[in-house]
C-alpha cells in the first residue's frame, strides 16, 4: 500500500500495517494451511528444574503450531536410569523401562495447544544411554532387529494409545547415512574426537552387506504395523542441496528412498535437516532445496517432505542478521509453497537456547529471538516468508482435456505438452538449461527447444493426463533421437507398465527423429501416465498411441487378487519372481503367455503357499499369467519383465 500524506489515509495506512504486524508465526502459517513449529526443551514446561521459563513458554505457545522434543524423545531420556546392565535387560524390553513422563509432557503440550506433535527418534546411532553401546555393539543381526522391533513398538504403541494425545509425525530412522564421499550407510560416528563404531552395525553382516537397508525396512515396516496412522519420516542433514552426483549424500538419499517406495516400504516422507550456515543460502542455493523436495514429493502420492530442523548459524563475519533475514525469508516461502510440505520446524526459537555455539565454534545467532526473548530481524524475514507463501496449481491437463485414447484413432501427444503443475508435481527436470528456451512454457523448468523436450536424462519424467476410452492392447510409439542409446519407461500410478524401452542412438541430436514401438495394455479411464528417462540425453518428439487389433484384450481380474491373498514379487521381475497364495495350498500350474497369446513357460507347483517362478529366458516386456489355484479355475495376471 502506498501511503498518502492526508492524515485519514495515513490512517488507513498505519491501521493495515498494524493489523499484518498483530499476525504471529503460527496465524500467518494457519492462513497458508500449514504450520509452523519448534523444538521444545520440556524441563521448562512447567518451570521444572528451577527454571520458570515464562517468556520461553510464552513464545512457544503463542507463535508455533507444532512440536518437538529437542532431547526428550531421545533414547538417551526414555531408557535412561533403568539401570539396564546387561544385554538381556535390553533385550526384554517392558514399558516399565521407558521413562514415559517425557513422552506424556509432550503430548499433553500438544493437546494442551492443538498442535502438531513430531516424535524425534526412534532409531538413532546417537543420543543414547551413556551404558548402551558397551551392551548394544556385541549384538548380532538377530538381536539388534529385537531390540528395535520391541523400542518402537513400546515407544509408539504408548502414543498412539496415550489419552491426553498422540504423535503426528515419527523420525522412524534419524542420520543412517554417511558423510563419506562416496556416501554410505553409517557404520562409525565422531564422539569427542573417537570414531565409534554404530551401535546397529552388525546388520551389514548379514545378506552380504545388504543389512543396513533390509534393517531400515523392517524399522519402517515395524513401524507402520504398530500404528499405521501417524506419518513416518526418514530424517537427515546435509541432504538437502540437490546433486545428481549418484555418490553424494543427497544421491544416497534420494536411491535409498526412491528404493523404498518402490519396494512398498511404508515411508509416508523425508524430513531435510535444513542446520545451514547463514551467508550460504541465496536464491539459487534454495532453489537447489526445492529441488531435493521436488524429487521427493514425485516419488509417490503423498509422499511428504519436510525441513525439520531449520536453523542459520552465523559465524565470525561472515553474515550478518539482515543477510540471515533475507535467507530465511527466502527457505520459508520456497518450503511452505510445496505441496505436500505440511509445515516446517525450527531447532528452537531463542538464541538462549541453541545447540549451535557448543557444536561449532564461533557461530551463533542462529534464532529469531535473541537471549532476552526479542524479536530479531529473522522474525520478519520467516514472517514476510510465510506472507509470500503460495498454493502450488494442481496437476490438470495441458490442453485443460486429457489425451482421449480409443480403438480407432491415432492418438498423438507432443512430450512439451506435459500437465500443468509444476515440478515434483507434472515433471522433474534437474537439469534444466542443456537447451534454450524459446517463449513456449517459459517458466517451466523443463529443457523445451521449439517443438520437442531436450536432453533428458537418467531420472527425469514428465506427466500427461490420459483417458483411455476402450480397455486393451495399444501399440505405443516413441519417436525421439539422440546421439546415444537411451532407456525409458512409462507407468501409471507408480506401476512400471512398460518395462524400460530401449531408444536407439540416431547419430543426431536434432534430426532423424526415429520410431520404436512396444504393446502395452491399458485399463480404460482416466489417468496419470508418468514417462521416465532411464538413461540419457533423449530428444523427445511425441508419443503416439494405436489400438493393437491382433492382441487379445485380457481380463486382468485384480478382485482375484484380493480374493486369493494373493502376491507377486517383485513386478517387475528380472530373473524371478515370487508368488505366495494365502488361500489355496493344493497342486499349482503357472503359466506364462506372451500378449500374442503363445504359452512361453510353465512351471508346476506342489504344497507350499509360496513359489519361486523362474521364467528363464524371456525377453523384457509384458506376459500373462495364469495360475490353475484349484482344479476347475484360473487366475490371469499381468506380469512385466524388465
Ligand atoms: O540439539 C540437540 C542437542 O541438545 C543434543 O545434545 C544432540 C545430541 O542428542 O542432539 C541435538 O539435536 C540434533 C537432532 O536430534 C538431530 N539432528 C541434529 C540436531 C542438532 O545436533
């Protein structure tokens, strides 16, 4: 608003700046749907411990929406004092040995103030009893899965039944990555100077080395069986600048959850850390940020990211608390404008209570409130950050109507006309800028060069909303070019309905545009079909779609499949796949068609509920299968081969 100088305007004026100004953190969050939240040292809720941290509590309650136990949650704080000595204590865990007056003071805040509570960790190599790695590091495989599978379900078995409130958000797994370059999964930490083994790293022994992921699975899956409702996180730090550098610790990050959510781990989102150094996060810093979120969110609907821990330590001159403003003006308005970002949280508000001076010498200032509980510029920074914050467009057509698909057209889709919505939600490019935009979708970060999609690479994928009007086989047309044979695939709903499609290399960039065409089967209606870069840089033209009058329409009949208890493991196969039937333990064929209808493989089965199928020398691509559960009937399915 532009203030006049005649005095009822000035008014006006000052009345609309006062009224903004009256907003706190937690309104001005509430206004963007989302909210905003600290961590809370839970010794001064009631002015324990000699401290009547009035303007602490005060602060909390009045400005955040959201909690989190700085320490309390900690293993450290919930086994501490029950004088476990020996590993057989540990290992026979009863409520009676978690100190669960911490984790009520939480819940009751919560409660108390209608908030979000997270419940910061249930497994961490860190913050632990001082006795516990001397008794945990002997464990083998076996133990260290008791242990963890008992923690978590204690710890959360108790929230979720606690009757003055409950647990939002958990950080399932906390900092299971390394800092190594090429990064790993943690197998040693830094404590005053030693390197310490983890106290869980004995899973790597087991599967060949291939523990440490099959452990956080199970973590995960434990989880979710103990209370499905409240959302589960991986959290870490140093995570959150993108690099598609595969070694890195955000390249780690980003493999191991992409694995998970294809394996069908109950992981609900990724919380990014966000301890940064104030003086570092310009505009194309955060932009690398919003990256990392972006890739996240597309992984699955749903799935959530969030920074959780954020902070801006300033050290010696190297910023300045204006600079710090500016900063996180700018972390605020990217991470609340995400879908899918339901808030985001501070690692506390006053600078009277920082983790940051003990850990890093010479930094401080990291806050927006000063030691004596006044507002610093960063107040206003996260305040103008959250005013600015705006609703992400959701995914709609290109043309505002989807690509129709029947039985007796052609159906063309330029790859540029890609849905609305932006990236993470309609396409993820990360390497944008390898082509010169013309005006066409200027602002969508995707390499448009006039009329194709340039150099995509590995990782990449766009969105395009289809109908298909008439179910069946359609022979889908892929016309692109490039100087290298690439890989893609398509799916829908994160099925893989493709397998990966190899494009050839046309010796150009820019011309011989060539076809290649595989049948895939589609299910009538309207959908999301996701194109994935595999492996690049392709040029990409268009996709065309004909209905396939040779092959037979198959009834895939996915009620069976409820039906029988019946699952398939992993689809896409490469070599195997297993198949477990609940139900029916009689005699078993399995049966394998290619789509023209040819048998390709059988395999007979007796007894067991559960087969190992062993296709040997099938072609990547689509199959039928058909499974003879009883004399007189047959379950068919669709299977794919990568
Ligand atoms: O701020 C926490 C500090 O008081 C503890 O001593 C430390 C060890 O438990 O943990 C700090 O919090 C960390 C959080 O749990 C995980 N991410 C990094 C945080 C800062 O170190």
């Amino acid at each position: 608003m532009k203030c006049s100088l005649i005095l009822t305007a000035i008014m006006i004026c000052l009345n609309s700046i006062s009224i903004s100004a009256q907003l706190t953190l937690k309104q001005a969050a509430e206004n963007k749907n989302k909210y905003i939240g600290t961590i809370l040292n839970i010794n001064f809720f009631n002015g324990e411990n000699g401290t009547n941290e009035t303007a602490y509590r005060t602060i909390a309650n009045k400005e955040f929406n959201a909690f989190v136990a700085e320490n309390n949650f900690k293993s450290g704080f919930l086994l501490r004092g029950n004088n476990q000595t020996t590993s057989n204590d540990l290992l026979n865990l009863t409520i009676a040995d978690i100190n669960t007056s911490n984790l009520n003071k939480l819940m009751d805040w919560g409660t108390a103030n209608n908030s979000i509570v997270r419940g910061h960790v249930l497994i961490w190599h860190s913050g632990l009893p001082t006795w516990f790695e001397a008794i945990a590091s002997n464990w083998n495989d076996a133990e260290i899965r008791q242990f963890s599978a008992k923690y978590i379900e204690l710890v959360m078995s108790y929230c979720r039944d606690y009757p003055g409130g409950n647990v939002d958000e958990w950080d399932v797994i906390n900092e299971i990555i390394s800092d190594n370059n090429p990064a790993n999964y943690r197998q040693t930490y830094s404590n005053n100077g030693q390197n310490v083994d983890v106290w869980f790293k004995n899973v790597a022994i087991s599967a060949g080395g291939q523990g440490y992921q099959s452990f956080i699975d199970f973590c995960f899956t434990t989880a979710k069986a103990i209370d499905p409702i409240p959302k589960l996180y991986y959290n870490d730090y140093n995570i959150e600048v993108y690099n598609r550098n595969q070694n890195s610790k955000n390249g780690f990050l980003r493999n191991m959850v992409k694995g998970m959510v294809e394996r069908g781990i109950p992981i609900d989102g990724v919380g990014l850390q966000g301890h940064f150094v104030s003086g570092t996060m310009s505009q194309t810093q955060v932009d690398k940020v919003s990256l990392t979120m972006d890739y996240i969110i597309g992984l699955k609907e749903g799935m959530q990211s969030l920074i959780t821990e954020l902070d801006l330590r300033i050290c010696g001159n190297e910023s300045n608390l204006s600079t710090q403003a500016q900063e996180y003006e700018r972390i605020l308005e990217m991470a609340l404008s995400k879908k899918n970002s339901p808030g985001l949280v501070f690692w506390g508000f006053t600078d009277k209570y920082s983790w940051i001076p003990q850990f890093f010498d010479g930094c401080d200032d990291a806050l927006l409130f000063n030691r004596n509980f006044s507002e610093k510029p960063s107040y206003a920074g996260v305040l103008n950050g959250i005013n600015k914050v705006t609703t992400p467009t959701a995914q709609s057509p290109f043309n505002n109507s989807p690509f129709i698909i029947n039985n007796n057209d052609t159906t063309v889709i330029p790859f540029t006309e890609f849905d609305n919505g932006g990236s993470g939600i309609a396409y993820f490019d990360d390497t944008k800028g390898q082509e010169t935009n013309g005006t066409f979708r200027a602002n969508e970060n995707v390499d448009i060069a006039g009329s194709i999609v340039g150099f995509t690479e590995a990782g990449e994928w766009m969105e395009y909303t289809i109908n298909v009007i008439n179910a069946g086989v359609y022979d889908l047309t892929l016309n692109t070019t490039s100087e290298f044979a690439g890989k893609a695939n398509f799916s829908i709903n994160g099925n893989n309905i493709s397998g990966t499609i190899n494009t050839p290399n046309t010796g150009s960039f820019s011309t011989n545009y060539t076809n290649t065409t595989i049948p895939i089967p589609l299910e009538a209606g309207e959908q999301i079909l996701r194109f994935t870069v595999e492996q690049g840089p392709i040029n990409l033209q268009n996709i065309s779609f004909n209905f396939n009058n040779t092959l037979a329409i198959v009834d895939l009949e996915p009620e069976l499949e409820e039906q029988l208890e019946l699952k398939l493991y992993p689809i896409p196969f490469k070599e195997s796949f297993v198949i477990t039937l609940e139900t029916f333990k009689e005699a078993k064929l399995f049966k394998i068609f290619d789509l023209s209808g040819k048998m390709v493989y059988t395999q007979k089965h007796d007894g067991e509920n559960i087969a190992e199928i062993n296709p040997i020398g099938l072609q990547s691509g689509i199959y039928i299968l058909s499974v003879d559960y009883k004399n007189e009937e047959t379950g068919i399915f669709k299977i794919l081969k990568n």
